[in-house]
C-alpha cells in the first residue's frame, strides 16, 4: 500500500487580521494571553530550537505549553536540517498548534554560526528541503517566516518565497529587511506588494507597525490582509484593540494608569507562576520599562524597576506609580 501524499493545508491566517509575531525572549505563554485578551487573532511562540526539542529538553517544550485562554498559536521551528526539523515538528504537532512557522530571518550570529535563520536565505535549496520535510509530516499548515535576503545584493524574497510556496507551505511571512540590517531603517513595505504578487498562497506583513496608522498604511500599499505585530506590543498589548477598534469605526480609548499598572502587576504574577521567581523578577525588568514609556515623570520609578529584586518590591513600586499617575490623570497632583 503507498502513503497517501500529504493532503494540502489552508493558511492559517484566511480570516485573521493581526496577530503577535514571534518574539524571543517575549512572545511567551503570559505575554501572548494578554495580547489574545487584547484581541490578537493568532500569536507565534518564540523560535523553538529543533534540535533542542528532539534532545528532549523540558525548557524548549514549555516554550509551546499554551495557557488556558490562549487563541490560536503557531509555533515556530528554527535549525538548519531538514531531518531535525521534521522530527521536531512531529513532536510540536502532538499538542495540536494552530501551524508550524519555520525560520528563515533570525539575524542573531548564535543561529547563523549554525547555518539557522537567515543563513537559509543563502542557500534556497535548503530552504526548500526544510520547508518539505515540515510539510510532509505535519498534521497542521506549515508557514516560512523570510527576510528580503542576506543583504542588498543578495536579495532573493521573491525566489524564497516561490521555493516556500513549492514545497507546500501554506503562506509565508516576509520581515522586509536584509539580514545586514539587523532591525535598523525602515521595512520596506513595497517588497510586501512584490511579493504577494509573485505568489498564490497568503502573505503575511511584518515590520514597523505599531498602531492603528500603520496598520492601514501597510494594508494599503501591500495588500496583505494579515499582519503581525512585534515591537509594537512592546509594553502595548492593547495594540491589538486599538486596531480592531479603528478597523470596526469604533472610538478607542487608551489604557489609563490602573489598566496599565494592574496588566503590569498580572504580567508579573503569570510570569512568577511559570518560571518562579528569580527569573520572573529578572525577565519582567525590560517588560516594566517598555509599560513606562510614554508616561510623564516616570525616571524615577523606571530606575526603581529597572534593579527590582523580588515580586514583592516590584509590586509596592508599581503600586506607588498608580496612586501618582491617577492623581496626575485626574488633576490632583
Ligand atoms: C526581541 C526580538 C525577538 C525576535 N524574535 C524572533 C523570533 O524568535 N523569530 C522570528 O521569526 N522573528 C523574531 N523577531 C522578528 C519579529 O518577529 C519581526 O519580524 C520584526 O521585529 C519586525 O517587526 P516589528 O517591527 O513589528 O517588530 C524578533 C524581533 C525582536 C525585536
């Protein structure tokens, strides 16, 4: 009896709008839950290491545990055989994720040393023979996350994402910079446009958007119907609704310093719940600084929480700039 060939899987993304990008060191189980309640359509867990899965390591499989209350999730693969990579992507499809993503982008010199994310752009072959071996094992849609290429002269979306949408893969998203660019100047926006032009499965946009504005702009001059936002949920969560609410004609209004100071004292006790203490109290120092931004006369309470050394004194701290924000906000100060 021969194998039936793998039956081919719809985009994951047909219906969606926006979503949370992958983010190491960020898009874990807490963050994305909040950006879900904030009305994320779909979120990708930080890139998960094939050959560390494979080894069996308890640390890279929590990076896809999913917290209850979650919406749909990709996770993401990252590594450099094709082999690994199918072996992995039979364990992560055990616990059913909304897809598998692949990366191609990460321009971290750890990954590429190991010929991983963006080394792959340079050699299309391979990324070809990843994206085949995912798709021929995988019991839900498999996604390629690309760049526009290594550098300027060697830019190769639209061949990567050709290769991509021949071996299978369901959409793909491009992050229009050159791996020589690390995350400076500008995506380019119009290699989105290019490229879903060159393709027939979904694109996904990913670069810059960090609200409602940019969010139509790149809308209007890519015609990508799914975006994924990744700095821009920096200590903004709520991103995701003031979105929805501009695209349903709804009037948005922002988080003032309860909601803020409340989602910054959750974040931390979902974190502390995860990871213990000592790393929570650790991780949440950058998420504190990024939910200050933007508030007036914070210097103080950001140096405070930029050494906190237990929940307990992050807490009181955070307390603290509640009760001076509210008096602020309501002009008692
Ligand atoms: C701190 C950080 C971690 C990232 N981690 C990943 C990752 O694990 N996998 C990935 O494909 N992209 C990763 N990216 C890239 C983002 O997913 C996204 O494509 C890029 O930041 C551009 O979008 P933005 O301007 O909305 O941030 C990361 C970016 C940042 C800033």
């Amino acid at each position: 009896m021969t194998a039936d060939p793998p039956e081919q899987k719809h985009s994951p993304f047909t219906g969606t709008t926006v979503g949370l990008a992958p983010l190491a060191g960020w898009s874990d189980a807490p963050f994305r839950l909040l950006c879900f309640e904030y009305g994320a359509d779909f979120a990708v867990t930080e890139m998960v290491s094939a050959e560390g899965l494979i080894r069996g390591g308890e640390k890279t499989v929590r990076l896809f545990e999913r917290m209850p209350g979650e919406g749909p999730l990709g996770v993401q693969l990252f590594g450099s055989d094709p082999a690994a990579f199918a072996a992995a992507a039979v364990i992560v499809c055990r616990s059913d994720p909304a897809f598998i993503d692949l990366n191609f982008g990460c321009p971290v010199k750890k990954v590429i040393r190991k010929n991983g994310g963006s080394a792959i752009m340079r050699d299309l072959d391979l990324l070809g023979r990843i994206c085949a071996a995912v798709v021929s094992v995988s019991t839900v849609p498999v996604t390629a996350k690309i760049r526009s290429g290594w550098n300027p002269e060697e830019e190769n979306y639209i061949d990567a994402g050709r290769v991509a949408e021949e071996a299978g893969v369901a959409a793909v998203t491009l992050h229009p910079r050159y791996r020589s660019q690390l995350f400076s100047g500008e995506a380019d926006w119009t290699h989105l446009a290019d490229l879903r032009e060159a393709l027939s499965i979904d694109v996904v946009a990913s670069g810059d958007v960090r609200g409602a504005d940019d969010y139509r702009k790149i809308v209007e001059i890519t015609g990508c119907e799914t975006v994924m936002i990744g700095r821009g949920a920096f200590g903004r969560p709520w991103v995701f609704s003031e979105i929805k609410a501009s695209l349903e004609g709804r009037l948005w209004v922002p988080p003032g310093p309860g909601e803020k100071t409340r989602t910054m004292i959750r974040l931390a006790r979902m974190e502390e719940e995860l990871k213990g203490e000592r790393r929570a109290v650790v991780e949440m120092r950058k998420q504190y600084r990024w939910f200050l931004r933007g508030m007036p006369d914070v210097k103080d309470y950001r140096m405070r929480l930029s050494t906190v050394e237990s929940m307990a004194e992050a807490r009181l701290i955070i307390e603290e700039l509640r009760e001076d924000m509210e008096k602020k906000w309501t002009g008692t100060a």
